[in-house]
C-alpha cells in the first residue's frame, strides 16, 4: 500500500516595506550619480580655466578696479601694465600684482581673470597719515612707515609733519621702521588766542632756535582739528614741529602752539 506524503509549501506574500525600501535605494543611486556627475562638470570648468590662465587663450576685454581710494582706477591700471586684447596668462596675473606691491602704492594687490576675459584688481591703496623730511625733501608716509610716491593723493597739503628718528629710516626698503605717528592731533587743542611780535621755534634737524621778528602770529584756543586742517593748507617743508610747539607759517600768518604758561 503506497502512502502519498503531500508536502505544502507555503510562499510567503512579499512585504510591502520591502518594495519601499528598494525604491529608496534606487532612488538614492540616482542621487549619487547625478552629484558625481555635477562634481565632474565642476572640476572639468576648473581645471579648463587653468588651462587657459596658463595657456593664455582668452584675451583681456573688461578690467576691474576695486580700491578704498576712489578716483585712481587708471593709475592701477597702467602700473598693472594690462591693456585690452593682451592674452590673459598665470604669468601676467602674477607680473601685475608684483608691480602693483613694488610701486609702494599699495599694501595688498590681488588680480585674477575668469573664462569671459574679465580681469578683476582689488588693491588696499597707502594712505598718508603725515609727512617727514629727508635731505631736505619731503615725503609722504604712511602708518605703516612707508614713503609713498608723491602723485597717489595729489591734495596731501593738510598732513602734519611727523617727527621721527633718522636711524629709524631705511633707504633700501623706503620705509621707516619701528614707525610711530606723533602726537599731533593732541596738540591742535588746548591752545590760547593772541598776537605777538615775537616767537622762536626750534629745528629739529640742526637743533638751531629761529627766531621771527614783526611777524603776524595768532595762538588759538581750544581750535578743532578740522579747523587746525582747514588752515593748514600750506606745503610741508614750511612746517616745523618742535618738542614743545608746533609753528605753521599759513600766507602772512603763523599758527603757533605754545605749552601752557608761555605766552
């Protein structure tokens, strides 16, 4: 007698978090693929830039100038030595900012180019913050200590002269070191109203005393800077700044500091 032995199977109807779960997925490949694919375009555009900031295939067709003093973007330009149509090359970027750094115009300098042949300069400009006097000829300087080309800010009349100590100065690198500006604006204050026939001051240089005699001199009083500025408009070499004192010879007039209980 044969027994049949009926084996059920029973198949187990799929889940339906699993369908979700390899859509997800698949989705997610999706996703990866597309961020690689972007990643790629980006650094075929850098690295097509490169070639061409080294290949020199674009030419100039616009420049830029960005500056903290307005009014100078030619000036950067021509120290820059860029001119429209020039071939664009790692090499050029580099020469510009070199010069640009050399002229002792500027404290930073950056130029940089893009795939349309836009140079862009961003430059720091040198601002004056006094004026010193060197074998008798004077300079700006800035508050760093370097002596600036005369031409940058063409209206630097109203500049204090700055005392400073001739070891402190370097005919190398054009620069003063270890650079303080005086107490200048200090001593623009506190003044007294008067006129006298009579006044001395002393040369720092040659520690010789002046003396002027019949001249006008009007000692102020409690005279603001900007108004101390606004007369001031004078060269630099007529000005003189003592350890006591400082004399201005502004026309006819000399605008004198004097400490408290000389009169």
């Amino acid at each position: 007698m044969k027994v049949l032995l009926t084996v059920e199977r029973r198949i187990k109807a799929p889940d339906k978090k699993s369908f979700s779960s390899a859509g997800v997925k698949r989705r997610g490949g999706r996703v990866k693929v597309l961020v690689l694919i972007f990643s790629v375009l980006i650094c075929m555009s850098l690295v097509a830039a490169k070639i061409i900031a080294y290949t020199g295939v674009t030419e100039i067709k616009k420049i830029e100038v960005k500056s903290n003093v307005k009014g100078i973007e030619d000036k950067v330009v021509r120290i820059a030595g860029f001119e429209r149509g020039m071939e664009i090359s790692s090499g050029l970027l580099k020469r510009a900012e070199n010069k640009l750094i050399e002229s002792r115009y500027f404290s930073t300098a950056t130029v940089s180019a893009d795939l349309r042949g836009r140079v862009k300069i961003t430059v720091v400009a040198r601002i004056p913050v006094g004026v010193v006097l060197v074998d008798g000829h004077a300079y700006q300087v800035d508050s760093e200590g370097v002596i600036l080309p005369e031409d940058l800010i063409v209206d630097w009349s109203y500049l204090p002269l700055v005392k400073y100590d001739e070891s402190m100065f370097s005919s190398k690198d054009k620069r003063f070191k270890n650079f303080v500006v005086g107490d200048f604006l200090r001593r623009a204050s506190g003044l007294s109203y008067g006129v006298v026939n009579r006044i001395e001051y002393v040369d720092l240089t040659s520690s010789i005393v002046h003396t002027f005699d019949d001249v006008d001199i009007l000692v102020c009083d409690e005279l603001e800077v900007k108004d101390f500025f606004r007369l001031a408009y004078i060269y630099p070499w007529m000005v003189d700044m003592g350890v006591d004192r400082i004399d201005i010879r502004f026309k006819d007039r000399i605008i004198v500091h004097r400490e408290e209980g000389e009169r």
